[in-house]
C-alpha cells in the first residue's frame, strides 16, 4: 500500500501521466484514512506543479463523485439546467436568472455555499428572507424544484467527502489556487446534482477568485472539457469582476437588488450577466434561440410578472416570506446609514471590487473566518458605476451599517477603492469570452 | 505561524528563491513539532521539482547543521581530513586510504554509516572484526584520532537531528533523490565535524546511489560548492560503480581485501580510486604534491609495513583484535564454499553492480530492511574482472554463503549480471572526473 502510493507521488512528481486507478487508489486511500496527509500533500504539490490532461482531470472528478451521495432528480419534469459562479463581489444573478429561465419553462436546480473573506455568499443573501430554509432533503429538493421551477440549497456533508477532506489539507499545503484541483473540486459537486447541463461563470479580475484572464478561460476550458467527458452538456462565459456587480453589496441590500431587478428595474451591469447565462442556460437545456429572442423572452417574463411570480413562489416553498418582494422592510436594515462623498470631480475610472469585498467585512456584511456572524442589514448601495461622470460632494455610496466605530476605516478603503480621473472613460465590457466544447469565442453581443 | 508556512511552501512552489530566515523558519519549526508533517511534505515536493540555488543550499546545511552537536577536534595536532563516499558495492576505500594518509601525517577522522539495500556499509565492515566498537565519546573520537591518525565511528542522535526527522519524511514521500536535498543532508554532516578539509568520492552507474554520470558531476559540485561557501576546502572525485569495486563484496571479504591493499596486495581497481582520493586529500591538507610523488609517498608507506600498522592500532583503539591483520581465520566466515563457473569462453564485458549487491542481499551480505541482521562472513570472491579474457567453466566468482537454499537463485543473479562478449573489452576507467571549486576536470592521471 505504501510502496503503491510511493510509486505514484514519484510519477507524478516526474510530470507523468497517472492511470485512473492509481487515482482512484489516492482518492479511495486518503477518504478511508489508510494513506497519511503528508503523502497526499506531497501528491497534491507534484499535482499543483506538473499539472494534470483532460483524462486525468475527468478521472479524478469521476472518482471525487463517487466518494459520496448523488441527488437525483429522476422524476422532475423538464429540462433541469445547474448554473454555478466562481463568485465575486455583488453577485445575485442566481437570483435574476433562476426565476426567468423557470419562467421559460427550464428548471434551476443549485447547490450554494455561504461567503468567506471579500466574497458574498448565495446562502447568507437568502437567509437575509425571514424564514428562509437553506437545508433541504433530497426529497424536498426535488418538490421544490417540481412545485417552483427553481431551487437553491447548501451542499450536504455526503456530497463530494472526499472534496472536504482535500479542500482542507490543500488549504493548509499552498497547493488551493492549482487549475486541475479547483476545476474538478468544483465539477464534481456540480455533477453530484442530475442535471441535464451546467452553465458555469468564471469572474475574472480584481474581485474575482481568479485575477487573471487568461487563467479564468483556462479555468473554464478546463471545467466544459470535463463537463463534456462526463456527457454533460456544459456551456461557460468569463464575466468581468472588476468592479462590483451591480449598485448593491451585501445580504438584505442584494436581495432588494434581485426583486427590482425581477421589477424590470435591474441595473444594466446585472442584466447584461443575467441575460448572457440564461441564454446559455437556453442553449444547454437544448431550446436554440438567437440571443436577442431570448433577450425578447426573459423582459416578457419580467413584464408579465411571471418571473417575479416564481421567486414568491421558491421563497414560499422554502419556507420563507414572500412578503419581502413587496416591503423591503420586512428584510432586516443596519441601523445607520452614512454617505461616501466623491473627493474630487471627474470620471470614475475604477472601482476595486476586491476593496470592495474587504471593506465589506469590516461593516459585518461578510466574514473574515468561517465561524463569524453576518450581520445581514450591512453592505454598500453605490450610486455610480465605473464610466459615470461625477462632480465634487455628490453622493457616491450609502454605507449601511451597525458598527459607526467602522465609519472612518471605511470611508478610507472606499475612498482609496474608488478611483476618479479627469478624462472620460468608457463603461466595462461585463461579458468577456463564451466557452463551449469548441472553444473559447469572444461574446458575441 | 501556519501563516508564515503557507507563505514560505507558496514561494517555493512559485519558483522563488527563499531567505535564510525562511529556511531556517521550516526547518526549526519541524524540528520543534510547531510545523505539521503534510506543510513540510508540500514544501519537500516544492523544493524537489524547482530545486534550490547555491545561496539557499548553503544556509539550508548551515541551518541543519546548527540543529544538532557538533565534533570539535580543537586539539588534536595536524591537518584534518574527512573522506566521504556516496557508497556502493565493494566500497572498502576508507579502510585503505585512511592508513595511508595517517601514514603520510595526515589524520582522517570519519562518521559512517551502515548499509541498506543493494550498497554496502562501512560500520557493518568493521563489526565483523571481532571486539570492534564503532559508537564512540566525542572524547574517545578525539584520542583515537590523536593517537593512531584515524578514526571511524557511527553518528549519533544528536548530530544533524533535523536530518533524521526529514530523510524519514522525505522517504515516505518521493523526495528522497533530490539533488539539493540529498546534498544539504551529507554536507551539513560533514560540516558537523570540525575537519581542515573534506574529499567526496561521488559514486557512478549502475550500483551507484546516482546512476547517471552528468547527476552525479551535478552532486559533487554541488556539495563542493556548499564546503566552499562554508570556509571548509572541499575537492570531489566522480568514480566508477558500473562494476564492484575491487574483488571482494561482503563485510568480512572486504575487510581481508583492505588488509591485502595495505600489504601491497591490492586489485588495481581499487589501488586507482585508493590513490586518486589519497591524493586529494593531500591538497586538501595543503600538502601539495605532483600526482606521482603522491603514489610514490602512498607505495612507501605500504611498502614499509607503516600503513598497516596504522590500521592493526586503529582496530586496537576501537576495542577490536588487530591480530586479524595477520590471522584472516579470526573473521567470521561462512560456512559453505560454492563456485561460478563461466558459462562461456570470451571477455567479461560488464559486472552489473547493482545486481551483484542484490544478490548479496540473498546470501545475507546485505540488508533489505534497517532492522534485517547481517551475515558477516557471506559474500563473493570474483576472480575475474571486466575486460578479462576467459575460458567456459573457468572459476569466476566464489560465493559463500550459509543459505544453500538460495544458491540456485544467487547462480541465476550472477549469471545475468556477468556479460560475456565476444570481443575484447577496455578495462574500465576508474577515476572519471576532478570537482574543484573552479569547476570540473577530466581525471589526468
């Protein structure tokens, strides 16, 4: 057994190519407890430095899933599409798109995690709805997505085990931010969930997990080709988190966010990224549609109401009030409002969403370690974006929070996040590349 | 604390070259316990795959050799030179070349170590002559040294501890044959023994610990180059173990063989290698001499019985029976006697090493495993050596053995690792290269 795992550190320590069953055997090995961490560390560094190909990574995510449950949703009518985001500052599309592809007849099935250092969490934006149940069973899953269209729920300890137990030795070893491991980490949960295909957003930039461009289409490349090998039908874009997504950054403000944005009244940053997966979504679910039809669909789904109709109807079904999409104040506040005042006149030139991020756990609206309280009344509502034009003294960001002692540190990081030139400049691209089996194609709209 | 780690195995792993400080951070954590054994594991791989400069390898030995005790020999008059062989099958150098030295004024203090796998052990070697104790004080080191002009003794626990505790990881996780490792581990034990100067023997080919010739040149300088950063003069010589060294393999054999040497009687291969390190160790000393001189002073010193004498007193210092010098019967010996007989007529083109020292192992010459007990009389007597013409039937190797069970098998192994050719064969260049500090040189002599 030791000489067995001796033998595949050092080929993979030599750049070679390991056999699925010598993957297999680490996997199955280190989950049952028979091969200690420091060989799977040394293993995991080989990994992160030699890399892994296209068969490799396929097996390694097919033998991940197959360390735990599946959830299937065998039974459920239609097409079911997952969507997943690499996450970001801002990001409530989940909550725009699930309801308008629902809408379109396509079901939305997600498995979600909570917000750790400058990212938000889809988990504590929706525990921000009074009542809101975010443990669900497979069963109730299922009825969910049955009964409304959508469902969104956490991860159990079942799904993926073997990702935990690595996750955490990775994070201890230096060898998380590695390509092959986060994409099959990541696929292996998305391909626990039955879906008929998954459409992924890769974020790109400051904000983002991946701060470089090039490595996020890689990222993403990586995950469709894996999709594929596992007969999924995947389909990816890399979006820009430059700049926050979106007016509004924190728990309760994010969900408001979402509901206007179901109003018809979404910020265009928020609905150009909604449209662009959804149409995607579309494409995975097999119903082609040029995009501009299926930009035609989702306004119609909003202007009936429909779309807004199902997020009632998923919130109710979760347990939570529906109430909220008509009295905000039904959703917990921050008892102090302050305001950022731009410093100068100019244009905004940039607005550094990972500054962003941070200077949201310093009011609450998101957590530093995994153990702390979210104060969920918390966050920024900004009322410029990048490529705005400002003049001296106007009101640039509304700072909600509970910690006044915060207010100057805050108003710091924003000041410094917040970057005001003299010349004009233009608004940013937020949909970058599109990512399908044939490759990667600049986005087309 | 986990935080400065994670930095440190990200730099590593990133390519960076790292501080003194960092270094020393790792190694003093694990030696302490503060650093878990997966965090130095994923560093160890890091360190493996981008390797280390000459800067980093010299505080890395500095940094393990500061982990332990050091042997002052502040007192014992004269120049000082430690030998180092990187081992093989047949090695019995020191056990020639140190009586030499002595006899030439030069003391040779040495710590050896025993033998494991298909390589033979200096400490095994002379525990087969009766009495022998080769644990000493650090005190009763010194005397020894003083008064006989030699000494070999085992390392004890308190030398290079941090070694101990990293060569165990490192052999649990394909780290093991990593050049600037393997190079820090030998040389921060060098350095722990307060010589005026060292002289490595890197071994080459098939019994060698490095078989490739370019790797080994690579070793030598680097380990010259960490002696030289450490004020200590360092020369190397890259030597060849593509076949046994000398005729005798095995701990009693080979202790009868270095007697013969030192009586005058020594197999030319083995005469080679005696007088190349002999003579570096004179530069070494600052005894500069023309390389002929050099063998002249060496002859002289066999020839008037002062070398052996050297010998008979260090045996008698370490509490072993001198008497053996001139009584070969007072060593032990193995019971049974079978010969090899050439299965040809031609010239022996190759002795496989790596082979031979294998099928040591099956008569108990050798270990497999750290805990396995040594035989010390068993062993093979070759009469014929590379390049030599023979006849079929001829007498080529005499084994002797305890284990007739195994002597089918032991027959079988020769008999693959003996090539018989039909051509004439060169006798094979002992001595291939000089490492000085200005570089590397083709052996001139």
């Amino acid at each position: 057994m030791a000489n067995g795992m001796y033998e595949i550190i050092s080929r993979k320590r030599d750049g070679l190519e390991l056999e699925r069953e010598e993957i297999a055997f680490v996997i199955s090995g280190y989950v049952k407890g028979d091969i200690p961490d420091y060989q799977v560390a040394a293993w995991l560094m080989a990994v992160y430095i030699r890399g892994m190909n296209g068969r490799e990574l396929a097996d390694l995510t097919a033998i991940m899933l197959d360390s735990g449950d599946r959830i299937s949703l065998d039974g459920v009518p239609g097409k079911k599409i997952d969507k997943h985001s690499t996450g970001g500052v801002g990001d409530k599309i989940s909550f725009v798109v699930a309801p308008l592809l629902a809408a379109c007849g396509v079901r939305v099935p997600m498995l979600s995690g909570r917000g750790l250092g400058h990212t938000g969490g889809t988990l504590d934006k929706l525990e921000a709805i009074p009542g809101m149940n975010v443990f669900l069973t497979p069963e109730k899953f299922r009825d969910t997505l049955a009964a409304t269209g959508m469902v969104i729920c956490g991860q159990t300890e079942n799904i993926v085990p073997a990702d935990r137990k690595i996750y955490a030795l990775r994070d201890a070893t230096a060898t998380v931010s590695c390509l092959p491991l986060i994409a099959s980490s990541i696929m292996s949960k998305k391909l626990a969930l039955g879906s008929d295909g998954i459409v992924l957003d890769v974020k790109t930039g400051s904000g983002a997990f991946m701060k470089d461009e090039q490595d996020s289409i890689l990222l993403c490349q990586t995950m469709v080709a894996i999709g594929a090998k596992s007969g999924r039908p995947t389909l990816g874009i890399i979006s820009s988190m430059d700049q926050p997504l979106g007016r509004a950054v924190g728990n309760s403000l994010e969900i408001i966010e979402s509901i206007e944005a179901l109003k018809g009244r979404g910020p265009d940053d928020v609905m150009q990224v909604t449209y662009a997966l959804g149409w995607c979504m579309l494409q995975a679910a097999g119903k082609t549609a040029a995009y501009a039809r299926a930009v035609g669909m989702f306004q119609e789904a909003i202007a009936s109401g429909r779309a807004l109709g199902v997020f009632r109807s998923f919130i109710a079904a979760q347990g939570g009030d529906p109430r909220v999409c008509d009295d905000y104040s039904l959703l917990p506040a921050a008892r102090q409002q302050t305001e950022f005042l731009a410093p100068s006149s100019g244009h905004i030139a940039r607005i550094d969403s990972y500054a962003v991020g941070m200077a949201a756990i310093d009011i609450g609206a998101g957590r530093r370690k995994k153990e702390d309280a979210v104060a969920y009344g918390s966050g920024f509502v900004f009322h410029a974006n990048v490529g705005d034009k400002i003049r001296k003294g106007q009101k640039l960001v509304t700072v909600h929070s509970d910690r006044p002692e915060q207010t100057p540190a805050v108003q710091e990081r924003l000041g410094k996040a917040i970057q005001i030139g003299p010349r004009p400049v233009d608004r940013p691209k937020m949909v970058l590349h599109l990512v399908d089996k044939d490759g990667v194609h600049p986005w087309p709209y």
